[in-house]
C-alpha cells in the first residue's frame, strides 16, 4: 500500500476515563474495522486523561496511553478529536475552549456544562469552525439530539416532554410497585450505583433541568436560565400520592415540559413530578428509562423510549457524534455508507433453525376425544402444549379449541399444522399465529 | 446584495404531485426562510409532474410549474434535486436513474421500488456521486431510516421488529377495542382512504414487508428477497383471537421481525401477525401509529412510535432527507446550524399565561367542616375543584384531603396554595403537583 491510498487517521483523545470514557475507547477500538470500511477513515482512541494512572480498570490500554494531564491531550497536535467526558463545569470548559482554538471538535456528553454555557461553546465552536457534539448529554442512549434537530427539521415544537433522570424514575417506578417508601428504595438505589455524588442531581429534578433547558435551546432556540425556571424533585412524593394517582388513572412521573404557544410565541420550560395519563407512553417508561414524547408541528407526536445512562447507551451517543464529526470533517455524504457484507456473512436462516412459540385455533366437532387426538398429533411432531382452551361455538356442532405451544420451531410447527389439517373432525384451515417473544434467545 | 452574496438556490422538482407531493410542496415552500437561515442555501420547489393539469388541488401552484411530463423535470438543468413521490416501479425507477445520470440526488418514499431494486439503485447513486435519500419509505413520520444508520452506527442488531402498517393497525386496534368485525371496519377503513387501491398491501402484509426488507438490509447489509420470506396478512384474525389474545396477557399485532443469530450469522425476516405480550409498547401501539423496537448490542432498546403515513408526516421526512441532501452538497457541517433567536422571537411564559390543573394532597386536623374551609380558600382564588377525596390517616388525629382542579394557571395556584398553608387546621406543606394533559391549549 503506498502512502496516498494509505486510510487517513483520526485519532481521539479522551478526557476523563470513568465509565463512559472506558465504554466509548473499548467500542472505538472493538469496531475500528467497520469504521475503516464506512467510512473510509481509520478512527482510533489514542489517549485518555485520568485522575490516577495506578487505578484498577475494566479496561486495559497501554500505560503510555493515560496521562493525569488533560490539557496535554487538548494541544497533542496528533489528536484530531477530543471526547469530553471528565463531567463538572469550569475544568470541562476550560479544556473544551482550548480544544476549539486548538482547531479539535469536541463530543461531550456533559448536560450540565452546556446547560450553563451553551451559548459561549457553540458561539466559539462555530467561530473556530470545529464541531461540537453532545448527543450523549441529553437521555444517554436516545438519539433525541439527532432526531430534534435533524430528522423534525421541518417542525416546530408546541409541545416537548418527558422523562430524562432514569434515577427518580427507577425510584418512582418501585415506590409504585412495590409500595416501598422513597427513603428504602434511595438506599437500594445508592447501592448500585444509580445515584449521583451530588444527589440533588437526581432527587430534586436539577439533572432533568439541565437536559430540558437544552432541549428548549435546541426546539425554539433560546436559552433559559436555569434559576427561572421551575424544577421540582421527587422528595415529596408518597405512596399514597401515587396510589391516588393510580385511581385517577394516571402514574406519578418526574418530567421536563417545553410548551410554546405560538400565538405569542411564549414558552415555558419546567421540571415536576406530575400524574401523567396511563395512556401516555411515558406514563409507562418505567424503572431506569428515559422517554420523550415530540409533538411537531408537521409530523405529530414521535415517542422516543431508551436507556438514557450507563456506560455502553452514553458511549453509543458518544460515538455516534465522533463518526458524524468524522463524516463532516472528511467531506462524507450524509447518512453514511450503507453496511453492504458479501452472502458469506449474513446468511437466511433455515425454518428449523427460527425459534418460537405458537398460537393455534382450530375449529372441531364437538365430540369426546377430539382435544386428545389433536394433543396426540401436536406431540408426534415434537410440539408442547403451553395452554389449552376449548369452547363450544354458539349454534353450531362445533368447538374451537385454542392452543398454545411451548418453544418449538418453524419447520415442526408446519408439519404439525399439516398434520391437524388433514385430522378427522377439524374442520376449517387451522388458524396459527405466532406469540412474539423479544427475549428469545436463537438456537445455534 | 452583491452576486457573490447571494445565497445559492437549491431548485427541487416534484415527480408525483398527490398527497405526499402536494404537502413536500406546501413545507418546503413555507418554510423558505427558515431554510435560508439554518443552511444559507434557498431551497425552493420549482416544479411538479402531475397526470392531469386541470385537476383541482388544495395546494395551488403556478401552471406553468406543473408539467404531465415527468421526464422533462428530471431532465431539467435547472433543477438541482428530484423528490420522487409517483410510486409504483418501473417509471419510478427508470426516472430515479435518469436523475442519478444527470447528477442529480433522489429522495424517495417509494418503499416497493426500494424493496425490489434497492441494490441496483444505490449502487448506481453512489456511482455517479449523488446522494438517494428515503426516511420517508418506512414508517412515515418517524426518522427510523436516520436512527438505525446514523444514531445508532455503533451497534449490531439481535432484534428489530415492530408495527409499520398503519392501515393494518387501525383495523386490527378497531376490531379489538370495539368487538367490530374485519369486514366492518375494513368497509369503514375504505371510506376513510385509508386502504390502498392494491388491498393486498395493507391487508396481506405486502407494504409492511417492503419495510422489513429494507430494515433487514440497513441493520445486516444483505438484500432478502421477499419471495423467500414468511408474508401473512391479517384476513384470518377473529374477534374470537383477539379475546383469547387477551386472556393471554397480549394483542395480536401485524409485525416485522428481523432477528440476527450473532452465533452463526443467520437472519431471519418475517411479516406475520403475532401474539405481542402487552408489556411491550409495541403491543400498546394502536389506530394508524406506527412504532418499531430496535435492539443494538450498545445501547439496548431503543423503541420510536408515531404516525407511519400520511400527507404531513411523510412529507416531514421527505423534507429532512432534502435538508440532508442540501447539506451535505454544500458541506455544511454535521448536524446544522443551531436555531437562535433573538429575545424578542421568543420569550419566557409568565406563570398566569402557564394553565393546568393540579393535585393538592393536605394532612388536616380530622375535624367537621376542614373539608369545606379548603374549598372556601380555593374558590376566593379561582380555583375549581375536579375531585376531592378525605380519608382518616390510622392512629393519628389528622386526615389526607387529596384534590384535583380544574383548569388554573401556576399564579393562582401559587397563591392558594400559599392560603391553604396558612389556614387554621392545614397541618404540614401542602405536597402539590401538576396534572399533565398532553392536550392542553395554551392561553393567549
């Protein structure tokens, strides 16, 4: 390979190398090959800045590629993109203004800086003329930056709300089901992990604040301030609210609401817990996850539902930036290379081999034994019974009988349909549908 | 304003001027300035192919920009890019690589010519150096196209599966939550120009297979021929299979499923209606929504529901694909610019502008006539009440009055609240939280 065709290089540089640095260095790296081949682009994690070099981590780099000082990878003129993800204010800004005057586009996934200085870090981005990516610091793992700004480009926003702390809302969601009180399930939630150092973050709504105000920047395009706006936590919510909420039919949620009004086009922006309609889709976005309920003015309502933390949905936020930056700085036409593999790599699978379970009813005489040989057909070919029901049909000498199997596939199950259908006594077409399982596991 | 300075014009030529034509003409064209200020460019509809002139339109355009001749349009130099909306296939798709040939991108809702000669088609676009954009192809409204390949580039796909024919739904959520038969409501689903003319479509699960097949070759890369892959319609549910469905703990859904078994790299895709557990949102998308579940080996599940067809959601997404197209013809950066306005565009809402009702819950001394002295305090401000319920708190000289209101503004409700605090008999801080109603209307 001669050094023109040689792939360019785009290296990262990774500030902060908690959870969400380790997660997004471990998919760079884990993936660098299917960058190469959509983008055309080597993108590779170079160095990550950390607090101690010693400490224990789940991911193993090269040593030489820690270092405890930040600012050393912002002027590293061989990095070429900066994923900021040390968290906290004015060390984060610091660092992400250095990185633009240094001509690097920055991904962060930190809400509460740009919730306080958005407009200072984008002003400077554009002027640098660099990128500034923050997918990751609005609902984690959900794509809501992406689809606001670009997919319902053409709306307007009368209404935007839901739920962006999947803390309070894991809170909430066991206080409901549980009837456990909000200090017991605080407790639970502080052992594993999913509360904040600083907990009025998550209790007091100020972590779902952050995200609403960004979101209202990015829908109407002004900045609220933080100190004008409502933001109310979950402290305060009782079993008993929620109980009562339940007979109203409505869930006790903590969600951000964006209203305008465009007859005056003034808008509100707010953080509460609030009884939300059961039918509302973010009435049931329970434990740890985020929703966002859209309401455009061209497209309607789009409902967005996901995993709005942890390390590996923040990460995928993360990197999905860094390859749009990528993308823009490489002169890539939108959307990207479409994955294209050669037959080899994917191929159909065979009937045997697709998993499920089954709904069947058929349509029998309603004589003695006739469940019994049609039990006796289903076992011939290795097909289980899960639930059996059988009810005569009105005005008619004949019965349904609705089955379901337990796991088989679909190659036995359509030899056993075409046993049942030639079996004396059924009487019409078996009718078979399949019960949907999302957590099937496939057979090898 | 010198030449130089003129923003560069974007002309956009229509082939198909029925619904989804007729509303891509009216967004485009009223959100022009908007266009200017987010990419620089002007983006304008210049022209549109109809079948017949004379024919009366809600949009109503210039004559001379219609034209019978839909060649002439993608043959035009002046017209930098082709919206693809006439449907069908063989005229679509000799019109789709003319316009490739004469260097001009598509963007297309045309999930049958896409499902049939995707492979051909966007290989010959990438030949030629344009782009072929098609959000609008599956599920309408929402920007599935965008998340799978863009938001969500950093994972493999275990299972995708979801509702994306809304006409199928309708009749299926119809026959469920009324007990109407097939045949009724799809009679009624005729007059509502819901079915399409080729009933098999809808009805057979040929339009929802389209779909999944350009899932599947988004999310694995390999074309699936829609002959080798499980089809069913929804001919053979009874009110009698919804019932059972029920008892069961599910709905019967017409789904897609695409499912990877990463073990061995075999997919299978399959368009059938199935027994979904109603935990599932899915299982709770009804009428003519759509709503699809994507799991990414990254970031979980992610699931977006919202209007799968229709004028304005399916021209929403024709029209992201325009702007992404513009963008990306005139390198304009990842994302596009940030909405910003100036203060007098738009302004915080007062709390007297921001309506809604609340629920009060009060702990009181459990003594005759408290009850009537809230209700008192309530009404000198205004505020009405919707429900009310007191009950004794257990050994303790207090009771719970729980209330809701009426529709109120966050002013007065502020001040009775503060009034309530006060009163004689109102033990602790009244707990207050708002009643959310996605419906509200807000207040001039």
């Amino acid at each position: 390979m001669n050094v023109e065709n040689k792939p360019k290089i785009v290296n990262v540089g990774i500030l902060g190398f908690g959870t969400v640095g380790q997660g997004t260095w471990k998919h760079l790296e884990e993936n660098s090959q299917f960058w190469e081949k959509i983008l055309g682009v080597q993108v590779k994690p170079k160095r990550a800045s950390v607090r101690s070099i010693q400490k224990e981590r789940k991911i193993k780099i090269a040593e030489n590629a820690l270092t405890t000082d930040s600012e050393s990878i912002v002027n590293d003129p061989d990095i070429d993109l900066i994923c900021e993800l040390i968290g906290g204010i004015e060390e984060a800004k610091e660092l992400t203004l250095r990185a633009f005057e240094n001509g690097k586009s920055v991904v962060t996934a930190n809400k509460a800086l740009i919730c306080e200085h958005g407009e200072e870090l984008f002003e400077a981005a554009e002027k640098a003329g660099v990128h500034y990516g923050f997918e990751a610091s609005v609902a984690g793992g959900i794509p809501i930056i992406k689809v606001l700004r670009e997919s319902m480009v053409a709306n307007e926003f009368p209404l935007i709300y839901g739920i962006l702390n999947g803390t309070s809302n894991y809170i909430l969601t066991r206080m409901e089901s549980e009837g456990v009180s909000f200090e017991d399930v605080l407790k639970d939630a502080r052992e594993l992990g999913y509360v904040e150092a600083d907990e009025a973050l998550d209790l007091d709504g100020v972590d779902a604040a952050h995200k609403a105000v960004i979101l209202a920047y990015l829908a109407h395009g002004i900045w609220v301030n933080l100190d004008d706006i409502t933001v109310e936590g979950i402290r305060r919510i009782s079993i008993e609210d929620l109980q009562a909420a339940r007979k109203l039919g409505c869930k006790i949620k903590l969600i951000g609401v964006i209203r305008r009004n465009f007859k005056n086009d003034h808008i509100s922006v707010g953080v509460y817990p609030a009884l939300v309609p059961i039918a509302e889709i973010i009435a049931r976005t329970d434990g740890v996850y985020n929703g966002i309920s859209l309401t455009g003015s061209v497209v309607g309502t789009v409902v967005l539902t996901g995993r709005g933390a942890g390390q590996d949905p923040t990460a995928g936020s993360v990197i999905s930036d860094v390859v749009d930056v990528v993308k823009a700085q490489n002169g890539i036409s939108a959307g990207i290379k479409l994955r294209h593999v050669s037959p080899e790599e994917c191929k159909p699978a065979k009937p045997v081999e697709i998993g499920g379970s089954f709904y069947i009813r058929l349509t029998v005489d309603d004589k003695p034994g006739q469940l019994a040989k049609v039990a006796d057909c289903l076992a011939e070919h290795q097909v289980s019974l899960a639930t059996v029901s059988q009810s005569p049909q009105s005005g008619s000498p004949t019965a349904s009988i609705i089955l379901t199997t337990h796991e088989t596939n679909e190659h036995s199950i359509n030899l056993a349909i075409q046993s049942l259908e030639q079996l004396h006594g059924v009487n019409e077409k078996p009718v078979l549908f399949r019960v949907f399982d999302p957590n099937l596991t496939p057979k090898e």
